[in-house]
C-alpha cells in the first residue's frame, strides 16, 4: 500500500502539471456514455497511455481519456471509459483512478453504466438511479495492508450512495420528464451474459439492475470518503421467461439514447453542488 500511495502521488503530480482545473467532482463514463465529456468545457484531454500507472482501456466505446474542465459551472475529471475486471486488471488497477480523482481534489464521484434490466417494470433506456449494490465480484479493491492515510480499513457500507444526491437526481429527473427509477444494482464478473437461470437468481437476490463494473470503484469512493452518485442505462431486458440473444453493438445504441439523458440530467445534478 505504500507502493499504491507513491503511485497516485506520481499520477496527481503528473496532472497537475497538465491541467490548471482543481475538480469537485469525478465522473466515470461507461459503454455508450461518453456523450456527456462533450458537454465539458475542456481544459485538458490526457489519454490514459500518458499518465503514469494507469491501464489502458480495452474495450469497444471506451474513449481512454481523462477530460479536465467544468460542467454545469462545476470543475470536473470525466474518466471517458474505465476499466473492468473481465479485462485482465487487478482490482487495484480498476480503481486506481478514483484514488488519483480524490488526490486531485474531487469529493464527489458521479459512475454510470450500461446494465442489464431485470426488474420488469423497466424498459430499454430507462434510467435507474442506484440505490443499493450486490457484489458477487471475486475480489475486493480494499483486500490486504490498510493504508490509514486513504481510508478506514473496516468502511461502512450502510449508506454507499448519498441519499441526498439520490434525492437531488430523482428530483432534476421529474423536473426533466426523464425516466428514471431508483433500484439495486448486482455486479457480476463477465465478460459473458447471464444464463436465464442466473438472471433468475439474480433477481431473487433483490436485484433490478446488473452489470460488470462500479462496485469496485464505490467501493474506494466510500472507502476514501467521497460521496457517491450512481446511474444505470436499462440496455437490454433480462426477463427469463422471454430472453432473446443481445449483440454488443444494439446495447451500445441503446446506452447512446440513455447517455442523452444522462447529458441533461447530471448538469442539473450537479450544478451547484460542489
């Protein structure tokens, strides 16, 4: 762990020396969802191949880019894709960004994703505003030696999204006219789509949403004291009952009509929060 301190201090360091923006806030961008960084006012782009420590992005629609600037008037970090377990990385290696967000500054952590509906109720592009999450990952961000000076070494997850953010966003989502839910949301490791009989599980666990990222990443988040603010993208419905085949390339045109929601919604979010 001493190791993973000296390494966000050489990330921040490097930063800094690329951006003048000191960010509130850090955003992860997932499949289909990097519309929003254009709503940005960019003070810098630096690709994750830059920066020291960091992965690179592997997969299909994932930019691989941090964009620096203001959003809604707030300084903002927007990670323009992130990295999963199913990639190969380590769980220190997928959460390494949020680390370097909250040297950098940010107290806040915004995470979107593209996920799997089950909860009936849902249709395709919907919104879910995470209210909970179930991690059935095989590894854990916070195993081993504690480093006092990142976080506590036993965090409580009793409340790991701000209640008052999910207030705030179920609000500005009336306001808006856009779908949105408030559910549960499950990760799973991938890379492959659940059988009917998981997804049957799944949704007996209590779940309404799943997926193959964010809990790690909300894992350090509370871990580092940041407040967290979680969306789902409904890109495909897993009913059991009536499961079709999905490709790759229809969740991701889905995730593209809830990523425009998602560029209306979280500026009205975030503006004047931070």
């Amino acid at each position: 762990m001493r190791d993973l301190a000296s390494q966000i201090a050489d990330a921040s360091s490097f930063l800094k020396s690329k951006t003048a923006t000191i960010p509130a806030v850090g955003l992860i961008l997932g499949t289909g969802l990097g519309g929003l960084a254009a709503q940005i006012v960019q003070d810098a782009v630096v690709p994750y191949g830059d920066i020291p420590h960091f992965p690179h992005s592997t997969v299909q629609s994932h930019a691989g880019q941090l964009v620096f600037g203001t959003l809604a008037d707030v300084p903002v970090v927007a990670m323009e894709g992130r990295f999963h377990f199913y990639e190969g990385w380590s769980m220190r290696q997928i959460t390494f960004p949020v680390r370097v967000m909250k040297a950098l500054g940010a107290g806040t952590l915004v995470v979107t994703n593209a996920a799997g509906g089950m909860n009936p109720q849902y249709d395709l592009a919907d919104l879910v505003i995470i209210e909970d999450h179930i991690n059935l990952l095989p590894d854990n961000p916070l195993r081993g030696i504690n480093e006092d000076t990142l976080g506590p070494r036993f965090p409580d997850m009793s409340h790991p999204y701000d209640r008052p953010l999910i207030a705030r966003a179920k609000q500005a989502a009336l306001d808006l006219a856009i779908p949105a839910h408030t559910g549960v949301f499950v990760a799973v490791s991938g890379p492959n789509l659940e059988t009917r009989a998981e997804y049957r599980m799944l949704r007996g666990m209590g779940a309404d949403v799943v997926g193959m990222s964010t809990v790690p990443e909300v894992l350090v988040a509370v871990h580092a004291g940041m407040r967290v603010l979680g969306f789902s993208v409904v890109t495909d419905r897993c009913l059991p009952d009536a499961l079709e085949p999905v490709a790759i390339e229809k969740i991701i045109e889905v995730a593209s009509i809830g990523g425009e929601r998602l560029s209306r919604l979280i500026p009205r979010v975030l503006s004047g929060i931070a």
